[in-house]
C-alpha cells in the first residue's frame, strides 16, 4: 500500500493517518512526518541544505521558493527559512553541539519556552511520581499547560535548574510491610537510640556471598553476519561460591574495612569467631556500638548470648538494624562498591585458581577511611545520630 495518495496531493489516508498518530507523531502541510519539540536530525537538515542550493543553481543564483522546497522536502516551511538562514551566516548547516553552543538564549533549566509556572508543573510531576519518564514529562506539561518542550529540555531543567542535580539513580525498594506499626515502632526506638551516640563509635556489620563467574566477562558481542554468539573459555573457578564477612568504621583508631573471605557457608560458629577475633585485634573496643542485622546467625539459638557476652565482657553493645531498613546500614554499600569495581577489573593481572578472592582482597583493602566516611553519608548515618 502506497503512502501517498494517486492523485499526488501527498495526503495520507485516514488509517495511515490513525496509524502515524498512534505512535505520537504528526504530519505537517507538505506531508511530512515530525515530532513535537523535536528538531529534525542533522541529515534531514542537510538534505534540505542541498535542495535549497540545487533550486538556487537552477535559477541562476535567485533565491528560491521557500514553499517549493519545503513540498519537495516534505518539511515546514519554517523549517527551510532556518536552513536558510544558516546558509546565509555561515555558508554551511550547522551541526546541534555548534547551535547549541552558541545560542544567545539561557541554557540550562528550561529556555525561552518555558516559564516559572511550567517549571512548577514539572516539579509537581515529579512528587506525584519520581520514576516518570522524561516523555511523560512532555506529556504532561503539555496538556497540562499547553506548552511543548523537547525531552532535553526537561532533563536540563532537573540537571542544571537546582543546587542538587535531579539525575535519574537506583532507588531503594521499599516493600508494604516495612510501614506495618510493629516496624515502624521499633524503627522510632532505634532512631532515638542511636542519636545519642557518636557516630565514630558506631561500627557495622554484614555478610555478602560472591562466585567465581564474578570474574568471567558475561557478555560477548554477536557476530554480525554469522548471528553466532562466540563461547567464552574460563577456568574451573567459574562455579565456585564463596563468602565475606565485614564489618566497617571511620573510626582513625582502627582500620576502616575488617573483612574475612571464606567458602565456606557462614553459620553461627564462624560469625562469633570473627568477633572474639576483632575483640583480640582491638577492632572492637569497649564502648563501640556494633549494628548488624536479623538475620539468624546474628541472634539465633547459637548466638543467643553473644549480645550479653559483648557487654558483659567487653563493654561492646550490638544494636540490632529495624526490619526492611538495609539503606540503614553503609557496609551494603561497601559491597556496591565492591560489585563495580569487581566489574571493571583487570583480571589480567591474577593468575592460578581463586581470582575472584584476590580480586575482592585487594579492592577490600583499598577502601580508606574517607570512603567509609562518605558511604556513611550517604547512607544517612549522620542523619540518624544527629550529627555532621
């Protein structure tokens, strides 16, 4: 089925128009299609650079019909005016970055098209929904206000329009019941609790597992021609599981990451073992604050005294995280840091069995007391206690 009609008026038919529409696009006089707050790419625009200056040669250096090139382009006719114009300046089209570069308007949060009261509109959009899209955006102020913004032009406006750039970023997953009024009670005691403390006395603890496919690239790209998808030789430490217990602290009196990597499965006996040793290695010292989870091994039946056994003897609280609060804890975010680093690795570096571990080993140990510092910010941590 042709797009265009027979008696070559160029008009769409009305389930091609359905069709064109359906898809957010629209159709301008001349019987192009084109998007709202959208610019026509760089090649459309020399296009129309190149038929210009054919119509000018033809006509023996006389300015051609702006019309007649706009149908034959199927573009606006403003759109070939712009051409024009930069023609006429520059003797050439200009590339976005050169426009955008030299523009005599604001740049940044919003332009010339958009005023406070859209501004407004935006932000209101994004306190009914953070995880919008940038084309709802458009949507939205544009039915909302009339006005019609390109997707950049939002996300400039959210980048560059605040003291806090508004870029998008992982969000915690927040499950139902972490709100239920048990929770929420015991989140209160912990809150006022720990805000009597002094943050550098605060240490926290967890546990992550790891594999051995952590340092196999998992991704190859599929031969063009072929579709085969290339196999990726690895050594036999591909299935092998292994563990890290740690515990951080920006503490200057000890080192700010403690942690023991093992493959063996963490269970009660080896976690209190790894504290009577931080105990011997003065990790922990009388009057420290040890946070960790829920989990089983921390509280269960073998570590039931473990939390009297710290005070009694050594003068060391553990303080138990509330239900569903991990973002409480910066040690999940030293294994964000791990995970990335594990990613970008040189694993051309490690050679024999077990690189994965060495691998963790040494990013482990180059954690500094100022990035422990920082995930506690980040966190929240000085939030909680009150302090900065």
């Amino acid at each position: 089925m042709s797009m265009w009609s027979d008696d070559g008026t160029d008009q769409l038919h009305c389930d091609q128009i359905e069709f064109v529409t359906q898809h957010g696009v629209s159709i301008n006089s001349n019987g192009g299609l084109y998007q709202h707050g959208k610019s026509y790419s760089f090649d459309k625009k020399l296009f129309v650079a190149l038929v210009y200056m054919d119509h000018q040669e033809s006509g023996n250096g006389q300015r051609p019909t702006l019309t007649h090139v706009a149908k034959q382009c199927r573009v606006g006719k403003d759109f070939v005016a712009k051409v024009e114009n930069e023609l006429s300046l520059n003797g050439r089209v200009l590339r976005p970055g050169e426009i955008y570069a030299n523009r005599s308007m604001p740049i940044g949060p919003g332009s010339k098209s958009m005023t406070k009261e859209d501004g407004f509109v935006l932000y209101m959009l994004y306190r009914q929904n953070p995880t919008r899209s940038l084309k709802s955006y458009v949507y939205w102020l544009c039915f909302l206000t009339g006005t019609i913004v390109s997707e950049s032009t939002v996300s400039r406006f959210f980048n560059k329009g605040f003291p806090i750039r508004g870029g998008l970023c992982m969000t915690n997953l927040v499950p139902f019941d972490k709100f239920r009024p048990g929770n929420v009670e015991k989140a209160y005691e912990y809150l006022h609790y720990l805000s009597h403390i002094c943050p550098a006395k605060v240490k926290y603890g967890d546990e992550k597992s790891i594999k051995g496919k952590e340092c196999c690239n998992g991704k190859a790209r599929k031969d063009v021609l072929t579709g085969f998808i290339p196999h990726t030789i690895t050594d036999s430490d591909l299935r092998n599981h292994y563990a890290i217990m740690g515990m951080c602290s920006f503490s200057p009196q000890c080192t700010p990451l403690r942690f023991r990597i093992t493959d063996s499965a963490v269970d009660a006996d080896l976690f209190s073992a790894e504290i009577e040793e931080a105990i011997a290695m003065s990790w922990l010292r009388p009057g420290d604050v040890l946070v960790l989870d829920n989990a089983a091994i921390h509280k269960g039946k073998n570590n039931s005294v473990l939390e009297e056994w710290l005070w009694s003897y050594h003068s060391v609280l553990v303080l138990f995280l509330p239900a569903r609060t991990p973002e409480w804890n910066p040690i999940e975010l030293v294994w964000n840091v791990l995970v990335q680093r594990l990613r970008s690795y040189n694993w051309s570096t490690l050679s024999g069995k077990h690189r994965v571990v060495q691998a963790s080993a040494q990013v482990l140990n180059g954690i500094t007391h100022d990035t422990i510092y920082k995930l506690y910010e980040k966190s929240g941590v000085f939030s909680l206690h009150g302090h900065r």
